[in-house]
C-alpha cells in the first residue's frame, strides 16, 4: 500500500468517531409530515418527556398502594438519583397548592367572564346560600367535596363546566380502578441527555428498587418499567444488540457456508477480514457523511456482509475453478459482473433515499456505500488462488475435484438444465402460485406498529399502563406552539371553532385543551384591576362565608386565590403558576423551550373518524403552521401515503437504473428479457411464499421491492454472464458460477434474515420479506434461468467473443454417441475461429448436452422399425431425418462443422459438406445399427476384411489382443465377425443415459456373442479387463472417447487432441497386442480393416510420457482413414481443444 | 401521559379534606341473614326521608327533605329538596341525576365497563337493599353490628378502594322487628357524614314504571360527565 492511502485511515477514524446512536423513531419519519411533526413535538416535550414510570401489581388493593408509597418514599429518600416520585397526584399530598392553579386560571379568561365572577362576588351572600343548597341537595360527591371548600364557586371555571368528565382522571393517572395496579412517577435528577447517561441511571434506579424490594418483602409485587429513559436506554441496548448479534451471526453462518463449501481456512481467515474492513470503512463513511445509525439503518451492516460476501465469493470460486489462471485474469473475468453487480444493488439501495423515510434512506445510503466499498475491497484485495501460492491452489484444487467427483452437493449442481423441464417447472411454478394467490395478494397492512419495538418492556408497560388506567390505546393529540404566550393563546382560540365543528360532526367526541391554564397576556392585563378589587374583599368575603355556617377550613381555598391575585394585580408580565404542584400539572401540557412555547391537549376519535378519511381532513383543516392533530393511528395512514407514492418514485429510477445495468451488462434483447422474466417469476413467488406464511405489506417492508429489484437481477445477470463464459454449459455455469451464487444468496438471504431478530419490527419484517426475495430471486436465476436462456440461444458461443484462455481449455466434451458427459477438469472445445458462424447465425452446441433423442425410447422405436420396415423404407426415413436433423438442429450442425475443419485444413466449405454428408452417413448407420441389434443377419453387409492375419499373429502370442477404433464407420458391427471365429469379444463402454438402455445394448451384443463391460468411473473394471486380456481373449476399446481419468494430450492432424491412455496402460499392465480396427462403410456394404499391430516396449510403457506417446502413435495410425472417411467420424460434440487452433 | 384537564383539579379540591380512618367489623351473621331474607321478600319500597349533612367544612348541619322509592332489583328514584332540587334515578343501566332547578341532567351509565367512584358511589346508594349475602358481601366488608334503642345497626366497609376513599364506611339501620330499614349513615373521609333518616315507609306498594323515568325536560342540558360527552 502506498504510504499516502495511510492517509485515508484519518477521515475514516474520524467518521467512526463521529457516529452515534440515534434512537428516537421519529426520526424515521419524514419532517415534512405535519403529523410526524406533531408527533416529534409531543414525544419530545410531553408523554412525560422525562420521567420513569415504575407500575406496581399486587393481589390487592391495599397491598398495592401500601407498595406504591412505599417506593415512592424510598425513590424520594434517593435524592442523588431523583428529584420526585409520585404515587399519587401531587395535589394530594399538597392540596392548598391547588389554589395557585386555580387563581391564575381565571386571570387567564376572557375579561367578560372574570366580570362575572367579580359580580357574582360582590353579593356574595346569594352565591353562599347557592353552595348551601347544593351541599344539602347534590347526589354528586365530587360536588359536595368541591362547593365544601369552595363556597363562593371559584374552582367553577367557565371552561371547566364539563369538569366532571375528568372525573378521577387524577387519581386514574396512578391506580386502576380497583386499585391492584398503580404507577409511581419519578422524575431524574439532572437531564438524561443521551443513552449512556439514561442507562447508567436506570440501571441505579433498578439496583435502588431491587434494594427497597428486598428490604419491604415485596416479592408479591410485579414491577415493571416504562418512561422515556426506559425507550431511550432499551431502544440503544436493542440497538447495540442488534448490531452485534446480526454482525456476528451473519459473519459465522458466512463462515459456515464458506467452509461448507470450500473447507478450507485461509482464504476464509482472509474473507472475513475484508469483510471486516468493509464493514469498518462503511462505518466510517455513514459516520462521516451521516453521523448517526437509527434503528433501521444500523440493519445495513448484515445487509451489507450478506451482499459484500458476494463478491469475493464470486473471486474465489472462479479462481477454484480456473487453476491455471492468473489472479489478473481471474480478476478480469469475474469484475464485469461485480461491478455491474454492484451497481446495480447500490443503486437499488440508494434510490431507497426517494423512498420519503429517512431512516430507510439511510440505510439505502449506508449500504449503498457499503457495497461500492466492499466491490472495491473484494476486487483489490481478495486474493486468489494465484496470489496464494501453489498449496493453496491444489488444496482447493483437491476439493474441486473430490466435489465434482460425487458429493452430493455437487451432483445437485450439476444437474443437467434441460430447457423443456425449465419450461414445465416455469408453468408448473406459475399454475402453483396462482394457487396460492387464488384468494388475493398479501394485505397491506396500514398501521404505524412496524416503526414500534417489536420486543420492548417499555412499550408493553406503556401498553399495559393504558391498558389499566382505562386510557386510549391510540388518543390523538393537539400540539399548539408559538413564540410567545400571545401567539398560543391566539392559535387556541382559532382552532376551537374547527375542533366544535369536528365534535359535533362525531369526528371527534371529546376535545380537552389547557386553554383555561393557558396564561393570555392580554387577558391577564385586562383582568388585573379586578382581580385587585377582589383581593380588597377578602375580609368581606370571609364575613359573609362565616355567617352563612362556613367554617374557617372552608375558606383556606378562597384565601390562597386572593393571595395568587393580589400578587398577579402588581404584575408586568403573564403570570405563570410556580408551586410544586402546579409545575407539575403544567408539564402535563405545557412546554417552553426552543424559543417558544407548545402546548398539549387530548381527542378522542369519534364514531365518523374513519369516514372519508375525517381525521386526515381535519387535520389539514388546523392552521398549517403552529397546531398540529397528530397520533400514531393518524401516522400509519399518512406515512403509508407517502410510501406508496413515493414507491413509485423508487421503483422508475430503479428500473431504469436496472435497465441500464442489464443493457450494459448483455448488450443483448433477449438476456435483458430473460433477466426481467426471472425477477416477474421470483416476485410471484414471493408474494405466493408471503400469502402462505400470512405476511403482510406494510409501510417498510415495502421498500423490499426496491431492494430485491437491484438485488435479485445480480443473480441473473451472473448466471446469464456464466452461461456466456462456459458457451452455454449450464452444468458448468452452475458448478462454478452458480455454486457462488448459491453462496451468495445464502450469505444475502442470511443478512436479511437475521434482522427477523430486530428489535424494530418493520424493519424485522422488511428483513424476512428481503430474505425470502433474495431466495426466490436465486431459485430462479439459478433453477430456470439456464434453461430459458439455452431455449432462447440457438448458439450460445456467438455471445462469448472473448473466451479467455482457461475458459478455452477447460470445456468438457461429450462422446458422440453417449449421453454420459465426461467429465474430465482439462477436456477439449473446439476453437471458433473469429467471425466464424456468427455470421450465418448458428452456433455450435453446448458440450455438455447430449441429444435428447439419444435414450431409450427413441432406440427401442428404432429397433423396432428396423425389424419391421423394408429396408428401403428405412432407408427413406434415415435421409429424412439426416435431413432434418441438418436444418433442425443447427447448433449441432456447427459443432460437426468445427470437428471436421482440422480434417480440411480449416477449409469451412469443406468441412460443412463433408459434415453435411456425415449426418447422412449417420443416420444409415444407424439404420444398420439398429438391424444389427434387433438380431438381421450382419456378416452379409461386409464386403471387404483385411488384414485379419494381422489379429491372428497377435491372439497366438496368448497375451490377449487389445482391439483399438475409434468412433469411426460402424465399430459395433465388427463384434461378430471375431465372434463368428470363435474368438471371444469384451467390449469396453461406458454407461448408457439410462440404464435401460445399457441393458438393451448389452443384450444385442451378447446376441452376437460379444460381451460388454460398463467400465464407467469403476477404477476396478479394469482388473478384469486385464485379466480377460491375460487369459488371451480380445477386448474392444474406442480410444477417441476419453474417460476423466484417463485423458491425454497426443497429436492428431498435428495438432493437439485428447484421447484416452487406456490402450497404453492395458498394454503396460498386461503386455497385450494392440491392433487397431477400422470398420467402414464402402459402397453398400462395410469394410473391415485390420491394421498392422501397434508395437511398443512394455517396460518403456512405463513412464508416462512414453505412454502418452504411444497412445498418439496408436491414434495416429488411424490417420489416413480419416482423412479418407472424416464423413464417417462421428463426433457431435467439440473435440478438438482451443490450443489446437493456435 | 394522560393530560390533566379541569377536572383533575376539581377533585384534587374535592380531596382537599378527605382523610382516612379505621373501621372494625363483627360476627353478625344470624342478624344480618335474617334481614337479609327479609329482603327477599321485598320488591318495592317507597319512604319519606331526612337527609342530614354534617359537613366538616360547615358549623352547623344541613338538613333536607325528601322521598324515596325503590323497586327491586335494581331501580330507585331520589328525590331532596321540597321541591326537588336533586332527583337521582337508578335503572339498570344507568343514573340519571336531575336539576330541575338549574335544567341540567347528567346520565351515569353503570355498565360492566364502567369504573371509577360514581360507579362505586351507586354501589352505595344500592346498599341499602342488598339481595343477598353474596351480593353484600361482594361489596362490602361487615365492620360491626350494633344495637341501640332497639334498632340494629350494620356498620359496612366499602371492599372497593376507590369507594372506601371516599366513604370508608356505610351504615344501615333497621328494626328487627319488622326488618324495615330506617336510616342509612354515610361517613366520608374527612368525618363528614350523610344520614338519611326514613319515615312513612311503605313496604311492597304499587309503584308507577314512570317513576323510575326520568323526565327530562327538552330545554334540560344533558352531560354524560363518565364520558366527558356533552350536547
């Protein structure tokens, strides 16, 4: 590294630094929201904005008071800890502190109201003899306890008059109506200002209360805890859990996947570590640029690891499968898709920020840099198998090969693709989904509760407090602000007419605002001269009141107000009440801060809320500036609003930013539409996977579309680029490609899957719905994909114009005639010479595809026909289907062309016609083929043997004869003419595509008397082999058709070519004649040749060279018949490796 | 945070005065059976009263007139004041509190959902005509049984907190005589008390239905205070 990019680690550090917590859910929400504003206003200033709220329940009643107190004396004993704790409404403790609120209360009314109050007392024996009556006649308790310490009515306020509507609202703050469960208020000393201050405090508050409980035996009392530094403190710890436990967990099931799949330590050591790093450096720049991670943004991080994984596990499985490559080249291969890749999901994360959610903006943002980080730490950092050294190479070579030998995993992945079964399973997915679907799409669900804690004591204290207390579950608040006292008391007077009309309309049935406590400068101004005049009544008052029976304890309400009045009359400014407990009451609805002042009051929906939307209009209808109708139930409607618009302000960009990606990344129609036909599909199957698990659509976890948008197209455009690579090889696409993708994916749906366990549950449920997304966007990317793309591209090697070399190298052949793929890690392609094919259109095949007519059925139709057809009808089908096979399957055509281009010196004319009249020759060979196996005499269609004393010279020397040919004329045929001679026959084969057809032909050789060993990956077939070969018999070997493990490089045509070592280690291993065979057509009939015996000094055989040597001299005997016969070498897969074209 | 309105204020004057204070209860129960079954038997009742209200806050006690009826189970109509002042009548569901004077009525729903002391308040207005033991029991706690001048007294403690708040006891006399219930005393936390004392009384006359409906004028404002619902 160079030593100026140490310079990078400053603002990286200063960025990790810098981050905070912040823990407040409103600031999720977009500002722009009055309600979110009203909201964040009460949340802030009110709903105790301060206070711990410690609820008590105990069997009964008495118990639970007893408790209450107390803990509350106890809290209050803790004066190093709270400054308050109430059990029980401050007025009762100090009811003549009351008055305080009482008095400036009538200051703050209109002056025509406080005249009457000053008429009233100017005569005030009338008004006593009211009271009296009252007390001798009322059946209301509340009134007979409020006119016996108020005589004169002062407590009966003009805005007060529905006061017995909040009748036991006080004591209901603290106790349930039977008493069982209360509440004790504690109020912390010194501000709580951030979450470390507010989670030292708690924990102290609970280590005080777990003392009070040991010392008062209160095992019988169930507490619990709920307050704002209860959310702070529990929101930050969830915060802190959840990063952590998603971090971790995503990183061991990485890990566990990682190893599962690869099993081995160093390069998992190193992927973790640039994971790490990533995840730091993501830190760093959301730190740097954001300076906060809210409680959906800090989901990024397992977000982020699930989706950075991908990369260098795209790296290392590329360079696992390429040996030979260098680092830069696997590099080159592989950063095409991940640079797209990355663009793509970055794109799709920061488009997040149109979504009208900050916080889920912020995670878009933090992810998106994120991933652009870790593309970039991944493609610069990762090293591959050639940055690692040999050992590692081969240690991963080793698990390569021990996987593509058989583990079960692998032979999942290398399931052939057939295009048809994409197709039905496509239909049959389709047909299934709709199933599912039949009853309508998941719901949307339209409440605030996904931005809630999904698991929080807090909340559900909160819950339970309401519960109780017989409060609402969801109240609506009015907020009014202003800058000064003037301007809140004008806003309140203006919003009342709106909220009458609202009441009387039953949008509404109940509106309580603190309008009366309100200090009014105005109106305190105008009242004052009154309110001295009063004052100077005081000894009349009290005269009147003792002689109308009042004792003097009646009358302590009445002096306290005067003494409130005649303080207010030599006032300048607004009189605010300052005792305890008025301060107290106050801060129930009254802020002052932030260069103004707000005040709360309470709603109630009423019965015609919900109709058109009444609340959202009346809302509106509040002065947009300065009051505010908020609430969650308010919330959930309008932030479900502004998602779904914004959601389509989301989903354009991104699917223009996909569009783009998957046009720059194919630069073809048709992959652009295959990859948009695997998103549609996995977004079916997804709402089909929600419907049946019973989610829902919410306000966050809509953004999942988005997101799986830019996510699950990667999957596609990987498998699509893959399929480019490889030529069309699906098998192959899937064992490199889509075995990191498989990872991929699980490493991506695991990062999702892990914020199942957030504490915030939209972001919970965005993560369940992204994960199932993710696994849906995988299953078809890497399930049908291949299958449509090889259904669309008739010549799949057109779209790789820059094949590397390893790619070159390592295509795997399939015999002509055989399904069986074999499977060898350095197997022959033939080259496509530039320009070549591409320009009619036709493409050669894919390697790894056998015909599909080649099975069971198809040769039992076969036989048939040849047992019951005259032999010209047959003869008329066979250049029928040459015909059409010619023109039906060009990519087969294409592949026969490039076999046959060595053979005619590159001559492409010529070897088109020469491959033209192969396809015939083919097909009567077949023909003949088939009557030889349905039992037709055979020996008849021979007219020329040749060279037969060649085989009798070497079966006398009794070591057994080795018979070589190659796919070459009709080789089957030649069984019985040794057969005929009594020498006995071993055919040596590899199994059928299915094992009713291995049996079919087994039996039509033995009908012949040839026998036949399936040798397969069998490494003891051979045993036999050399002990039929030491018992002097003869065995059958094509040597153009190599097995994996027996494959060689020799020359041929002077150019490379693969064959198989197993003549040459037979002839080793036993000391056997080698003769090769050729049988083939000649006019009508067929022509046996046997060549002259391939010599060779068995000791020499063995070195290995020698015996790769020798293979070649054996194939290259066969030479002038091929250039004599290439119309009867029948191969229809590649054969020649790329090297041989250079 | 509940908001605190008016009202809140108003009871924290209402229990400026209020205190608590002991109660003790006695083994009566062969006596307050045998009321207790003579109440069975008892499907209406009407009586002229005298309420007496010993104030704390008040030199001398108020006193006022009035007339009851009641008719089982559940339905009563008070009336004080000659003329009413303050009619209360009790149906099933809910009360309705009348001022005829200041045309005001105020309706008190007494269903299952319904809590807090006026609910709690009716639980002792009822009290005075228990059907049973159970029914007594499950909302009071005996305290004591008392004889003077040949009339029992059954002293009664309110199981409810909030009701034992504002009443911590509740007492009803009656002649063993004739189990006819003759006064009935509340006694409030501040030492306040509310005596009626019942005369005239009648056992078992025809009532008419229209008594136990309130007539609300259609010039009377009606409040649902329970509810804070006003129109």
């Amino acid at each position: 590294m160079k030593r100026w990019l140490w310079l990078l680690l400053i603002p990286l550090a200063l960025g990790l630094v810098r981050l905070r917590f912040d823990v407040e859910v409103l600031n999720l929400l977009p500002r722009e929201l009055p309600v979110v504003q009203g909201l964040q206003l009460y949340q802030r200033h009110f709903a105790g904005a301060n206070e711990l709220l410690v609820t008590l329940e105990a069997r009964d009643a008495d118990r639970a008071e007893a408790a209450a107190q107390s803990l509350a004396k106890s809290l209050r004993a803790a004066t190093n800890l709270v400054t308050a704790a109430h059990w029980q409404p401050p007025w009762l403790d100090q009811p003549e502190q009351s008055a305080e609120l009482v008095a400036v209360a009538w200051l703050n009314q209109p002056p025509a109201e406080f005249a009457r109050l000053t008429n009233q007392l100017a005569n005030p024996t009338d008004t006593l003899a009211a009271t009296r009556e009252r007390l001798a006649t009322s059946l209301s308790p509340e009134e007979i306890a409020r006119a016996s310490f108020d005589p004169f009515g002062l407590t009966q306020l003009p805005a007060a008059a529905s006061a017995p509507a909040a009748f036991g609202r006080g004591d209901g703050m603290f106790a349930s109506a039977d008493g069982t469960f209360r509440v004790v208020i504690v109020k912390p000393r010194g501000a709580l200002a951030g979450y470390p201050e507010c989670a030292a405090w708690l924990a102290a508050i609970r280590a005080h209360i777990g003392a009070w409980q040991r010392e008062n035996s209160a095992d019988g009392v169930n507490l619990h805890f709920t307050g704002r530094p209860v959310f702070v403190a529990e929101i930050a710890s969830g915060m802190e859990r959840d990063l952590r436990n998603s971090v971790l967990g995503t990183l061991a099931i990485i890990a566990a996947l990682f190893w599962w799949a690869h099993r081995s330590w160093r390069p998992l050591v190193r992927l973790l570590v640039l994971l790490t790093l990533t995840l730091g450096g993501a830190l760093a720049l959301g730190g740097l640029f954001i300076g906060t991670l809210n409680v959906v943004s800090l989901g990024f991080a397992a977000i982020l690891l699930g989706l950075a994984v991908d990369y260098g596990l795209v790296l290392h499985q590329e360079s696992l499968a390429r040996p030979g490559a260098s680092a830069a080249e696997v590099r080159r291969e592989v950063s095409p898709g991940i640079i797209w890749s990355a663009v793509t999901t970055a794109g799709a994360f920061a488009v997040l920020n149109f979504s009208g959610l900050p916080g889920l903006g912020q995670l878009g943002t933090l992810v998106a840099l994120g991933i652009a980080l870790g593309a970039v730490v991944m493609l610069l950092a990762y090293p591959t198998n050639a940055d690692c050294g040999a050992q590692t190479a081969a240690g991963d070579q080793r698990t390569v090969s021990s996987r593509s030998a058989g583990s079960q995993s692998d032979v999942a992945l290398r399931s052939p693709p057939q295009s048809k079964m994409a197709l039905f399973a496509t239909l049959a997915l389709i047909v299934a989904c709709a199933c599912f679907l039949f009853r309508g799409l998941p719901p949307l669900f339209h409440s605030a509760d996904p931005l809630r804690p999904a698991r929080s004591e807090a909340y559900t204290t909160a819950e339970l407090i309401a519960q109780r207390l017989g409060g609402q579950r969801d109240p609506l608040w009015l907020v009014v602000s202003g800058r000064d006292e003037a301007e809140v008391a004008r806003r309140l007077a203006a919003i009342q007419l709106t909220l009458q009309q609202a009441v009387s309309n039953q949008v509404l049935t109940n509106v309580l605002l603190p309008d009366a406590f309100w200090p009014n400068p105005a109106h305190q101004q105008a009242n004052r001269e009154s309110a001295r005049w009063l004052t100077a009544q005081r000894e009349t008052l009290r005269a009147a009141a003792q002689q109308a029976g009042f004792a003097t304890n009646a009358l302590s309400l009445t002096e306290s107000i005067l003494a409130v009045w005649s303080r207010a009359a030599n006032a300048t400014q607004p009189i605010w009440p300052t005792n305890a407990v008025s301060t107290w009451t106050l801060e129930r609805f009254v802020a002052r801060g932030e260069g103004g002042f707000l005040v709360a009051g309470l709603a109630q929906p009423g019965a015609r809320a919900e109709t058109d939307n009444a609340l959202a209009r009346l809302a509106k209808q509040l002065p947009g500036d300065g009051a505010w109708l908020t609430g969650w139930s308010l919330l959930g409607e309008a932030l479900l609003g502004l998602v779904q618009r914004d959601l389509r302000f989301v989903l354009a960009p991104m699917l223009v930013v996909v569009l783009a990606s998957l046009w720059l990344a194919f630069r073809r129609w048709t992959e652009v539409l295959l990859s948009l036909v695997a998103l549609a599909l996995s977004g079916l199957l997804l709402l089909a996977a929600m419907q049946a698990a019973g989610w829902s659509w919410n306000l966050l976890n809509l953004m999942a579309v988005p997101l799986l948008l830019g996510c699950g197209v990667d999957y596609g455009i990987h498998m699509q680029m893959a399929l480019r690579r490889h030529g069309g090889d699906a098998a192959r696409a899937r064992r490199t490609t889509g075995r990191a993708l498989l990872l991929c994916a699980a490493t991506t749906a695991t990062g999702f899957g892990s914020l199942a366990w957030s504490s915030n549950a939209g972001l919970a449920s965005l993560g369940l719905v992204c994960a199932a997304g993710v696994t849906a966007a995988f299953l078809v990317a890497w399930g049908l994909l291949p299958g449509w793309w090889l259904w669309l591209h008739c010549n799949p090697l057109s779209l790789t114009p820059a094949l590397s070399r390893w790619e070159r190298e390592n295509r795997r052949p399939l015999s002509a005639d055989s399904n069986a793929p074999v499977t060898s890690a350095r197997a022959d392609f033939p080259p496509l010479p530039a320009g070549e094919g591409r320009g009619e259109g036709e493409m050669p095949p894919s390697p790894s595809k056998p015909s599909s007519l080649y099975g069971g059925l198809a040769w039992r139709l076969g036989l048939f026909a040849a047992r019951v057809l005259p032999r010209a009808a047959v003869g008329f089908l066979c250049r029928a289907a040459a015909f059409a096979y010619w023109h039906a399957q060009p990519r087969r055509r294409e592949v026969v062309i490039q076999n046959l281009l060595p053979l005619h010196g590159d001559d492409r004319a010529s070897a088109t016609l020469a491959a033209r009249q192969l396809v015939r020759n083919f097909t009567r060979k077949l023909a003949d083929l088939w009557r030889f196996e349905s039992g037709a005499p055979v020996m008849e269609t021979f007219n020329a043997l040749a060279g037969w004393e060649r085989f009798e010279a070497a079966h006398t020397r009794g070591r057994g004869v080795l018979l070589i040919t190659l796919h070459l004329g009709n080789w089957e045929l030649g069984g019985p003419i040794f057969t005929h001679k009594g020498h006995r026959l071993l055919a040596l084969s590899n199994p059928e595509p299915d094992a009713r057809l291995t049996e079919l032909r087994q039996a039509a050789r033995a009908r012949w008397g040839v026998e036949t060993l399936i040798v397969g990956n069998d490494p003891f077939a051979f045993v036999e082999v050399i002990k039929r070969l030491g018992a002097g018999d003869s065995v059958a070997l094509l040597l153009d058709r190599p097995a994996e493990k027996s494959v060689v490089e020799v020359e041929l045509f002077g150019r490379p070519f693969l064959a198989s070592n197993a003549a040459a280690e037979l002839a080793r291993a036993s000391g056997c004649a080698v003769v090769p065979v050729v049988i083939v057509r000649r006019g009508d009939g067929y022509a046996a040749q046997i060549l002259p015996e391939a010599a060779y000094d068995r000791a020499a055989l063995n070195n290995r060279d020698r015996r790769r040597e020798f293979t070649g001299e054996i194939l290259r005997a066969f030479e002038p018949w091929l250039r004599q016969h290439p119309d009867q070498w029948y191969h229809f897969v590649p054969i020649w490796p790329a090297t041989a074209t250079k | 945070m509940r908001l605190l309105g008016p009202g809140v204020v108003a009871l924290a004057l209402g229990c400026f005065a209020l205190a608590t204070c002991p109660s003790r209860a006695a083994d009566t129960n062969a006596i307050v059976n045998a009321w207790l079954a003579s109440q069975t038997n008892l499907t209406t009742w009407q009586a002229e009263l005298t309420q007496t209200r010993a104030l704390s806050t008040l030199t001398q006690p108020l006193t006022a007139r009035g007339r009851v009826w009641f008719a089982a189970p559940d339905r009563f109509r008070w009336e004080l004041g000659e003329p009413p002042q303050t009619i209360a009548v009790r149906q099933p569901a809910e009360v309705v509190i009348l001022y005829p004077r200041l045309k005001r009525a105020e309706r008190y729903p007494l269903d299952a959902a319904t809590t807090g002391p006026w609910k709690d308040a009716m639980t002792l207005l009822d009290a005075g005509f228990p059907r049973s033991r159970a029914e007594l029991d499950a909302a009071f706690r005996i305290a004591a049984l008392t004889e003077t001048n040949g009339l029992h007294t059954l002293a009664l403690q309110p199981r409810s907190v909030a009701a034992r708040k504002l009443m911590p006891e509740i007492q009803l006399t009656f002649s063993p005589r004739d189990n006819v219930l003759r006064a009935t005393q509340l006694r409030f936390t501040d030492g306040s008390l509310l005596r009626n004392d019942f005369t005239n009384v009648m056992t078992n006359p025809k009532l008419a239905d229209s008594l136990f409906t309130p007539d609300i004028g259609a010039d009377f404002q009606i409040s649902e205070p329970a509810k804070g619902m006003k129109r």
